[in-house]
C-alpha cells in the first residue's frame, strides 16, 4: 500500500463540501441516506435509522440538498473525473420518486445508469413486486465540454451494466453498500497503477475506504455521526478481512483478448455469439393472425 495521509472528517456534507479545493479529487462513490421517512410503518423504515441524523425530510427539501452536495461534488472532483452515486427508485403515496428527477438539474453528465440487484427484497408488501433493484449512477466531469469521455479498457468494459451481489451483512451500520461496490466503481476507472485519491461524503461504515485501500488509494470520507467515523476506522484498519473479496472481484477483470484485436482479426466482438442468441430466443414463423 502506498503511503498516503487518509482523512476521516467529522460535520455535515454540504458545508465541508463548500471548503474542499476545487478540482481536488480523482473519484467518488457514496450512497446517501434515501429520505425514507421515519414515520411510516415497515421493517425497512423501522429498522434504518441513522446516528447523528435524521432521515424524515420533505421530499422537496431533500432533493434540493441533493442536488447542491452533487453540484459541489462536480466543483470538486477533477475534469474528466468520475462520481458514483448510488439510489433507489422510492414510492410516496404511489407516486414515484426516481432518483433521476433530481440528478437531471444537476451540472453532472449521466455517461450510465447501472442496475444493481440485490438480490433481496428488503420491504415485503403487495403493492409491486418485490424491489430487489438499486441504482448506480456513474458521474462524469466532460473536459471541454466533451461528454463522451475516454473508454473503459477491455477488462472492464467486459462488465455488463447489471450488477448482482447482495448487501453487505454483520455490518452494525443501517444500511451499507457491500465492498465489492465501491471496488469495482474504482478499479473500473483507475485501475491500481496509479496516484488517486477517493472521496465518499457520505463515509457510514467506511466501505468506500476500504476499496480504496485494497487499491492503493489514499480517500476523504466525511460523515455527521462520530460513532460511525469511528467503525470506518476500525473496518479500515482490517484490510486483510477483505482480500478475498478483492480477488475474486480481479478475477471478473481479465480478458484473453481486447476489443480491438478481435475486431482486427474478424473474430465476435459482442459478450453473445450468434449462436448462444439463436438458442436462447424462439423463433415464431410470421403469421397474419398472431392472437
């Protein structure tokens, strides 16, 4: 591991936010508390409840808040810089809340919308079926205005937009993403061969430190609660808890050959052949009367 000065910082996002430098930071991940409300029947709503916080604001005052931590986020990260922002689709009074609606007003450039899923439910009612799915939004910072960006390298543009891993567990945190989130966002764009630093303004548990670790990063985590400022240093402290993840998270990163020399030599550069395609989907003869 490199030896980088990491920061645990104690306060409220936004004003932190405020007297950070700008363009100071290579990259981001965070998951910031989702405005469930704390008033409202549940196990999910019962049971997710913050230190140092509360998570029962209007609706118009969180976005808001929202969209200003994300704008100073933009301020700060560096061009051509990368922020992951992970959401969920929420429901108020069977309207629904997408975290779109406010991401959209923001001075970010939307390059994708990954879904993450989760692969459990976490409220179990009967209005829908059962919402296993998260958001991940990957950030970006255009240099000269250019929104396109640079391209991922082979071995991680292998991935598809569909992650499937489940939350993390034995966390005494409300609601942690697991490691391999965060890891993947990072080691997606920056690889480990490089000097980089992290931010997460919504530290929690310190997953996002964590990551940033095992990759040879140094991060700034910032978070309103001291008890868990505190847990993110001791998790942090146990890297090695976390190898195993970490190696099974390169193993999905590794390609035989890249894109461009499949192209060159004419072989499928798709992640389906024509034939797995052809298996898969039926095939149903035309016909002028279908139903």
């Amino acid at each position: 591991m490199r030896n980088q000065t990491d920061r645990f910082i104690l306060g409220d996002t936004l004003m932190i936010l405020r007297r950070c430098k700008t363009n100071s930071v290579d990259i981001g991940v965070t998951s910031p508390p989702y405005n469930k409300q704390e008033d409202k029947k549940g196990w999910l709503v019962k049971n997710v409840k913050y230190v140092g916080s509360s998570d029962k604001k209007t609706e118009e005052q969180y976005q808001m808040e929202q969209i200003e931590v994300l704008n100073e986020l933009f301020r700060v990260i560096k061009p051509g810089g990368s922020f992951f922002y992970n959401h969920k689709v929420r429901w108020e009074k069977g309207d629904l809340i997408h975290p779109m609606h406010w991401i959209s007003k923001t001075l970010w450039t939307v390059r994708q919308e990954i879904i993450w899923d989760r692969m459990i439910a976490a409220n179990i009612r009967g209005w829908r079926f059962w919402q296993v799915d998260e958001r991940i939004y990957w950030l970006y910072k255009p240099v000269n205005n250019k929104k396109i960006g640079t391209e991922l390298k082979s071995n991680h543009a292998l991935l598809t937009s569909i992650w499937r891993f489940p939350p993390e567990r034995n966390n005494p945190h409300p609601a942690p993403f697991p490691v391999r989130l965060p890891l993947r966002c990072i080691f997606s764009i920056l690889g480990e061969t490089q000097k980089a630093v992290v931010l997460d303004p919504y530290l929690g548990s310190g997953t996002t430190g964590i990551a940033a670790k095992l990759l040879g990063y140094s991060f700034v985590g910032i978070d309103i609660s001291k008890e868990y400022l505190d847990l993110a240093r001791k998790r942090i402290s146990r890297l090695q808890d976390y190898n195993e993840i970490f190696n099974q998270e390169k193993e999905k990163h590794i390609v035989q050959k890249t894109f461009k020399e499949r192209k060159t030599n004419g072989e499928f550069t798709g992640r389906f052949s024509k034939e797995n395609i052809m298996t898969m989907t039926p095939i149903i003869p035309f016909s002028k009367t279908l139903f």
